[in-house]
C-alpha cells in the first residue's frame, strides 16, 4: 500500500493521551527520543541507528552538553511494526524535556507515530524514510535520506548505464517503500526505452525464492535489480546462483548495510549499489575513526544517517538555548526548518518542506566490501 491505513492513523490520533507535563529546569536533561527496530528482521538497520546516536550524544555530553545540560536519550524498539509505534509515540510526547523524537525506519512505522508527534508539537526525524508522502503529514516531520523519487533516478541509472541492461526483473519488498521504489524506477526504465520483464513482490521474512527463481529464469533477463532488504536479497541472489542464474545486479540504499554481504557472502560480488555516505571518503574520516573505535566495525550510510539526524537536531536545540527561548518541540521545530545549512557525513541538510537533496555514489561489491565505481 503507498499510505499507512486509514484505521492506523485513526487509532494513533485516538490513542493521544497527553499529561501534564512535569516542570523542567535549566539543570534538567534534553531529552530525545528514539524509536527504530532493534529486533526483527530489519534489527541491523535500528542497531546502527541507535549506536550513532549514543556516539554522537555522548560527544556533545563530554563536551558540556548544550549550555551546561547534558542530553538524554529515550530510546524505544518498534520492531517495525506500526501497531507498537502510536503507543510508544504516546510515551515519548508524555516524556517531560522531550523536545525531539528520531524514527522510525519505515515509511509505514514512522507515519504510525507522526499524527502523534505532530498533535505535541515535537518534531520527528527519520534518519532513512524515502516515501514522499511522510513529510506532508505535517510541519512537524523531517527526512534525513533522499526522497524516493530521487532514488528511483538513481536505480534507473545502475540497470541501464552500469549494467548495460535493455531487461531487467525487479523483485520488491512488499511494503509502502519497496511498492513506491519499484514503481517508480520501473516508469523510469521504460522511459528511457528499456522494459521491465517483472516487478514481483517480496514478503518480509521469505526464504523460499524457487518459484521467483524460475520465472526470473524462463524470462532471461539481462539483469536483476533487488530492491530489497538485506535479508531477502542475501536469500535471493544465493538462490538464483544456485540455479545457475548469474547475470548482473544491483540494488537500493538498503543493501549497503553490510548485512547483506554478511548474508549472501561471495554471491554478492559484483553487485552494483549507490549510497550517500561512503566510509573511505577521507572527509569522513573523523566520523568513522570514531565510530569504529567505539563499536570495532566501521559505520554504514545508516549509521551516517542517523549521526546526521541527532546532530542536525542537537545543533536546533543548541540555537535555541542559546537565542534564549523558552525549549520546547515547537521552537526546535522552527529551527530545524529555518536554519543554516548543515555539513553532515553524509551531505548537506538543508530543508525544503521537511525533504533533503543529497549527491549520492555508485559502489559495488568487491572482495567482500565496498568500492566507489
């Protein structure tokens, strides 16, 4: 489906249920709220949005805080499931000095929790939501990833410049941002004058591909484009190379998690992806240092993604303290949209309507990790 369910945003706005707030004083923690998967099926994507935050919380702390306070994180797993996340939105509004909420993964989790964040007025940014429709819930939510219709650009360009594709089938995951995706990289393969033999959906948690794999083989493609999550398409491409089904491939942001060449191992040499974070540009190199020094392992472009987001939000907060006005969700909100340009890890934030523009790279799967192309 391309929106969250009427009954779903409906419960949500009914499930509100607002406190009193506690006082807070200026000596009181800043507190910001995290919600994202970190069990389930799509955990590695939520792990590493949470380690990125802790990392870049615990710099601001160990550097003073924000005007002498320190910031607190509320940190809340969804599963991705958009059932858990009206109540745990309900239990961060209701968190006193709770003056932004970063989450959730998908588009369909985040814009669960977004009719309740916009009625509190506390902003919400999702560090990887690429659904056009999240951010005109209202002005109180935020992307920190491109919007998929940039995205799809971008896919385009892999199947027919990179692997010099005139076919290609396209197995999606079968939620608001696998549907969108696929859809609208398909309009643009067309376009360009290639065709799309398949566009079939993907359910989360499939392991068993044999009668994807031959169709896939009976329509010989000139190529594959997985617009998938990690786990599936790890599944997938082991799949069809076991079928003797070894023509080119690429794939979506998704895939950058390196869970996907945890998973597929040496069947996913060759795939070609793009991101807009890359750990080897050297102007990163602060950034990945740092993470790799507190969690042995160098960060991804969610890791990035979600660095960005608390720092972006942080430095709103920072001006408003500093402007001297009252803290609240509201004057946070304001800064976000009405701020300087932000230098980040993975390109500049600078708002419109809640979206972002990034420049994104081509890489592909070499000798088990990742080279520009």
């Amino acid at each position: 489906m391309n929106r969250v369910s009427l009954a779903i945003v409906t419960a949500a706005m009914a499930a509100v249920v607002f406190a009193a707030p506690a006082s807070v004083s200026a000596a009181d923690p800043i507190r910001i709220g995290l919600f994202a998967p970190l069990t389930g099926s799509v955990a590695a994507y939520g792990v590493r949005f949470r380690e990125a935050i802790e990392l870049k919380v615990g710099q601001v702390n160990a550097a003073g805080g924000v005007e002498g306070r320190p910031i607190e994180i509320i940190t809340e797993d969804d599963r991705n499931q958009p059932e858990d996340d009206a109540t745990i939105a309900q239990k961060l509004v209701g968190t006193p000095g709770l003056v932004l909420a970063i989450g959730g993964f998908s588009t369909t989790a985040s814009m669960a929790a977004a009719p309740i964040f916009a009625e509190a007025k506390i902003p919400q940014i999702s560090p990887s939501v690429t659904h056009p429709d999240f951010t005109k819930q209202s002005p109180y939510q935020f992307r920190q990833n491109n919007q998929e219709t940039s995205l799809a650009q971008t896919n385009a360009e892999i199947i027919l410049d990179k692997l010099k594709a005139k076919t290609v089938v396209i197995p999606y995951s079968q939620d608001d941002r696998g549907q969108f995706s696929s859809a609208g990289t398909a309009a643009l393969i067309e376009k360009a004058g290639g065709k799309v033999l398949l566009r079939e959906p993907v359910a989360p948690n499939s392991k068993d591909f044999r009668p994807l794999v031959s169709k896939i083989k009976s329509l010989k493609p000139d190529a594959v484009f997985l617009d998938l999550y990690a786990q599936e398409a790890a599944i997938l491409i082991q799949q069809l190379h076991q079928a003797g089904l070894n023509i080119p491939a690429g794939g979506p942001t998704p895939l950058t998690s390196p869970q996907f060449i945890e998973l597929a191992g040496k069947d996913a040499e060759g795939v070609v992806l793009h991101t807009i974070f890359f750990p080897g540009d050297p102007s990163n190199k602060e950034f990945v240092q740092a993470y790799a020094a507190k969690y042995g392992r160098q960060p991804d472009q969610w890791a990035a993604l979600a660095y960005d987001s608390a720092d972006v939000g942080i430095e709103a907060i920072r001006r408003v303290v500093k402007f001297g006005k009252p803290l609240t969700g509201e004057a946070v909100r304001d800064e976000l949209d009405n701020g300087p340009p932000y230098k980040g890890v993975t390109g500049i934030t600078k708002y419109d309507r809640g979206s972002v523009e990034k420049k994104p790279t081509i890489i592909i799967i070499h000798n088990g990790g990742y080279s520009v192309l």
